[in-house]
C-alpha cells in the first residue's frame, strides 16, 4: 500500500489558502484515478484506489488529515501502523514556502521547513519520508509568512496552482512505481512554471 498524504486545514474556511494546497493535489490524484469515495478513517478522510505502473496497479491510499495542520502527524502515523507500511510507502504532498511559486520537487528526507505539519509526521515518524513540495513562494519578510500562507490563493494565480495539481496527478504512475526523480521532472514538464531571474534561481538552488 502506498501512503499519499496532502497537508491542510479541515473546513470550507481553510479550503483555498495557500496551506492547503497539499489537499489540492490529493484532491486531483483522487479525480484523475478514480479512487473511491471519501471516508472518515485514521482521523482524516480517506480514499482507496489504484494507479496502473508498468509493473502492475499499485494499491494505493489518499489522506487529508483532518486534525489541524500541527496534529498531521496522528492522521498519517494512524493509517501506517494499519497498513503496516514503512515510510519509503509514505509521500507527503505540502505547501513550500523555499520554492517559487508554481515549481515542483520532491525531497527524502530533511529538515521540516518550519513547516507545522511536518513537523508532527516528523515528531511521529521520523524524518525519512518523502515529500512532494509544492511551490507558493515567500512574501519577502519571516513575519508576513502566516497572514500570507493562511491567505486563499488570488484569482489570478488559481490556473497555475490547478496546473500544477494536474500534472501531481497526470504523472502519479511515475510516484506509484517510486520514481520520485522522474515523476519531479514529468510534473516540471507538464506544468511548466515561469522562469525565475539570476538571482531568484541562485537564491532557489541554495535553499533546496
């Protein structure tokens, strides 16, 4: 069983905020493979489905916890230990303030960002799993971060955030068959992102 997690807050309030873009990309996974209906499990809503890789259909889970971003960790450590799955089984799909908006990359392991939710996985699991980092960018100055991560995104910026949800979902049988390198760049293609001046991109290479 493979573990696909997307980090947010429960509730219509929270549902368009840049935190919750990790519910987004599940969100699309869900619809693009057909997966079942969503169920209240492992304190979180759940869906169970497939998603075909060259090897066979890969048998896979969707979770948007729903204990609030700092308890993700109770969510996702729940639907493990019932699957008996390890962390390589386990991708986490989550906002990222240190990548510019509309890029995409996936990371084993690390440090947690200041990232609350992964923080309480990391708290519960450890920090080995991997992660599907979804670009919002930085509003320039730490104490403009939570007024702006808890802002919804602006109309002009939903294409590219639904482009990018899209193409988490078009490349999925690349993450099924745990090729994350692949599976970045297939995402990258599909739903290019605007290209970044000199020094925005020194600034992004450096914080990756």
């Amino acid at each position: 069983m493979l573990v696909l997690a997307g980090l947010g807050n429960p509730g219509p309030k929270y549902a368009a905020q840049r935190h919750n873009f990790g519910f987004m990309a599940v969100d699309a996974l869900a619809a693009r493979w057909d997966f079942g209906p969503e169920r209240s499990r492992f304190q979180g809503l759940a869906r169970e489905g497939t998603i075909p890789t060259p090897a066979g259909p890969v048998r896979a889970l969707l979770l948007k916890p729903q204990t609030f971003m700092n308890e993700s960790g109770r969510s996702v450590g729940d639907a493990l230990a019932f699957y008996k799955v390890g962390l390589p089984n386990l991708v986490i799909f989550h906002d990222e303030l240190d990548i510019a908006p509309g890029r995409f990359r996936m990371k084993l392991g690390g440090g947690m960002a200041g990232h609350n939710g992964l923080r309480s996985i990391g708290a519960r699991l450890g920090p080995d799993f991997r992660r599907a980092r979804l670009g919002i960018g930085h509003p320039g100055h730490k104490d403009l971060v939570l007024h702006y991560a808890l802002a919804d995104f602006p109309k002009a910026e939903r294409p590219w955030v639904e482009a990018l949800c899209s193409a988490c979902a078009g490349a999925a049988p690349l993450l099924a068959a745990g090729e994350d390198e692949r599976y970045q760049s297939e995402v990258s293609r599909l739903a290019p992102a605007e290209k970044l001046d000199s020094r925005a991109a020194n600034r992004e290479r450096l914080e990756r």
